[in-house]
C-alpha cells in the first residue's frame, strides 16, 4: 500500500484515487506474479467502491446545498 494512504479502510477520495491509479499501472505492466495480481485487482475493487460511494455522499451533499437556496439539481446537472 502507498505510504501516502493515511488509513487502508478509509482513504480520502484521493488516496483511494492515486492508490488505484498505482494498482491499474502495475496491473497493465504484467510484472507481478498471478496470486500478487489477484490481491491488487481485489484492493483495486475495494477502492472503486470506496471511490463510488465518496461520490454519491458527495452528489447527496449537492443536492442539499441546492436545496438549501431553493433551487433543484436534476441528476444530469451532475455527472459522475
């Protein structure tokens, strides 16, 4: 894991972000053994999720800040 990711099971989006880039370019390069591979190709899925779900929390936070100045936010004002 990079030495910048403060926390495995919380990185901000970020790190979560820079660490997959990191995994994906290993990946691509085809240097590392098959069980290695595997267990960056399943940390790289834990941090696209973890990518995901910072922002759909982030879009929610949006919409509520919209909300607050009595406007709406369509989904496709929005892309992810």
């Amino acid at each position: 894991m990079s030495k910048n990711v403060k926390s495995k099971e919380n990185p901000t989006f970020e790190e979560a972000l820079k660490r997959l880039e990191e995994i994906v370019d290993t990946l691509e390069a085809g240097s590392v053994p098959l069980d290695e591979s595997i267990k960056l190709y399943e940390e790289g899925m834990t941090l696209a999720k973890s990518c995901m779900t910072q922002l759909s929390e982030a879009k929610l936070k949006l919409k509520k800040i919209q909300k607050n100045f009595g406007g709406t936010l369509d989904e496709t004002d929005i892309e992810l």
